[in-house]
C-alpha cells in the first residue's frame, strides 16, 4: 500500500503526480522548537486539495453533490523539522476502492534533503443530498487515471 520514502528529491518528483511545495512558518513550530503534529495535518490537506483541483474536481456542492469525504487520516513523523525549511508535500492515490479511495503523503524536506514525514488516509465518496456512500466510478474514475494511469 505504502511506497518506501524517496531518498532524492528527483525519485521524490517522480513518485507524485501531485507535489506542494510549503514554507514552514515559524509560528507552526512548538515549545520543542519543532513544527507541531497538527500542522503536517494541515500539509497534507493542503496537499489533498492540490490533487483534488490537478483532477478538475468541482468543489461546488450545488453544482456536484457527489464529493470526497475524509474518513481517517494517519500520520508518522520520522525527522523533526524546523524553521526556516521547505516541505515538498507530495500525494497520489495508492489504492482505488468501490466507494472511495486511499492517498498517500510525504513530505520531502529542502533543508534536510530527505523524507521527513509520511501519512495516508481514507476518501469516502458521497452524494451530500443523501449522505449515502458513492462508487467512483464514471467521470470520477476518468479523472483519476488521467492524473495517475498506473493505477488502471
């Protein structure tokens, strides 16, 4: 399910249809003079929008009401990092369900030239009129292999 970590940034490139590059904020870094849990969160929503706007996914519920839902999100720190520094925060989906999919994270540090920090999660899809779950399928589906053809 998961892919080992990139060990250059160019393997790095080449492993994520999907890169977001992220200057860390000096305010994101804790007492332990380390960027806090919660903001590598952020880094991968942020990084989950990214994919979601690469595959032309509307995001107007009046206009689609079949949308992602996050189910679950994980997250493993393997390095601390610290301001100042870049993440390059990558995604792709690495597995395709009926009723939604799993993405994958990494965030690839400039300052440390390394694989910093990984995570994946769960996307439900799910038509909001109903609250039911949504097979991707269809239009859905079209978009995602165009952004990611090894996953047919």
């Amino acid at each position: 399910m998961k892919a080992n970590p990139a060990t250059t940034l160019e393997q790095f490139k080449q492993d994520f249809p999907v890169i977001l590059p992220i200057r860390v904020a000096w305010g994101e870094m804790d007492a332990f003079q380390h960027v806090n849990n919660v903001s590598y969160i952020r880094y991968f929503e942020s990084a989950r929008i990214a994919y979601m706007e690469a595959m032309k996914m509307e995001a107007d519920i009046k206009v689609s009401p079949v949308g992602p839902i996050l189910g679950d999100v994980y997250c493993r720190y393997r390095r601390p990092v610290t301001y100042p520094d870049t993440l390059h925060v990558g995604t792709k989906i690495s597995e395709l369900h009926e009723f939604g999919f799993i993405m994958e994270y990494q965030a690839f540090s400039e300052k440390q030239q390394t694989v910093t920090t990984l995570g994946h999660c769960k996307i439900v899809m799910i038509d909001y009129r109903t609250n039911q779950k949504v097979a991707v399928e269809g239009e859905m589906l079209d978009k995602i292999l165009k952004l990611q053809p090894e996953l047919k």
